[in-house]
C-alpha cells in the first residue's frame, strides 16, 4: 500500500535544490558552539541542508527522515553522517541518547495525541540539560483554515498540517525550560509563510 505523504516528499526531494542554512539554523548553532562534538538528533532532516551544516561545525549528526529519497541524497553529500529512514512517529533511540534535538519544520504534521507523544520521546532521548530546537507553521500562516479540517488547527490542504500558536508550542514544551520562544514571519519556498519557534532545554536528572 502506497503512502501518500512519503510519495509527495520523495518527489519533492527529488528535485529541490540545497539552499543555504535558514536564521534558525543560525539561531541554534548558538547555543552549541562552544560544546563541539556534541552530539546532534536532525528529525525530520529532507535532503540534509541543516544534518550538513552541523557536521561542518563539528557535531556527531544522526540524522532521520520517512523520505527514502531524502536520505539517499544525503547520503551522497556525506556519507560520516548517520542517516536512516526513519518515521518520527516511531523514533527508536535509547534514553538520552543525545546532546542537542533540532526539528525545523517537521513535527507540525501529526494531530494533537501524536504530537504530545513525539514530544515526550524528543524529552526522553534527549541528555540532561540537551537542547531541543523546535519550528513549526503557526495559526497566522496564509494557508491556516484552509481545505479539510482534521482536529483543532488542522487542516488538510495538499498535505496535512497541524498549525501551532505560541500558546500550544508552549504547552507541548511543558516538560523543558523555555529559553526562548517567538513567532516569526519569512518567504518559504517562495511563499509568505508565518513560524514559531522555541529554543528549549532539559532539565538536570534529579
């Protein structure tokens, strides 16, 4: 049985571009900097701009994606980065595994429970005082209310997507230290898009 959602991204990759890490990429970097060879969780990573720019600054990058596609053009661009396909509905790591959780753009596709339980295994995964780096559409996007509705701020419009407020980004952070949390606007893939996004951390293990 074929799989929508992965058939449209496998095409997408297929033929998109690398472009040039975004402010966010930016943004989080900052916080990790001065702890090189930490290691990195990319979810969500497509053809690995992000996965490739953190293994430049010296970072142990794993990096997951459900596009086949996906994965085998990162595969190409680096092969020391481990890339597996892999669903971030059923991501498979033990307990703090990791130093820092980037995902940009990649958890606002899943309804409310789902998210909740993506969010409480990034928690779990994560080492005690890690980062987790999070961006997602928000409520103001152009395309929020249109098409199909799913769930409360759900809709399925060429895709599914679950748009977030600052508000609901905050809940789902309830377990992690807030550091910061904003809303954002930007041209995405030539389209005006609207964001929020948080930089986040774990608290020390009692």
């Amino acid at each position: 049985m074929t799989d929508p959602a992965k058939e449209l991204w496998d095409a997408t990759y297929k033929k998109r571009k690398m472009v040039s890490p975004l402010d966010f990429t930016i943004k989080a970097y900052d916080y990790l900097k001065d702890h090189p060879q930490s290691s990195l969780l990319d979810v969500g990573c497509g053809d690995g701009r992000d996965a490739l720019f953190f293994t430049e600054k010296n970072m142990h990058v794993t990096a997951i994606d459900f596009s086949q596609e996906a994965i085998c053009k990162l595969m190409t661009k680096n092969p020391s980065i481990d890339a597996r396909v892999m669903n971030m509905e059923n991501m498979d790591f033990p307990d703090e595994s990791f130093d820092a959780i980037y995902a940009h753009l990649s958890l606002h596709y899943f309804d409310d429970r789902t998210t909740d339980r993506i969010f409480l295994n990034i928690h779990r995964m994560l080492k005690p005082e890690g980062y987790f780096f999070v961006k997602c559409k928000s409520v103001h996007d152009p395309l929020f209310g249109k098409g199909e509705k799913i769930e409360e701020d759900m809709y399925l419009y060429e895709h599914q997507r679950h748009f977030f407020s600052r508000e609901y980004l905050a809940r789902k952070l309830r377990d992690f230290i807030v550091l910061e949390i904003a809303e954002t606007a930007a041209s995405y893939d030539g389209k005006e898009s609207a964001f929020v996004e948080a930089m986040a951390r774990k608290g020390q293990a009692e």
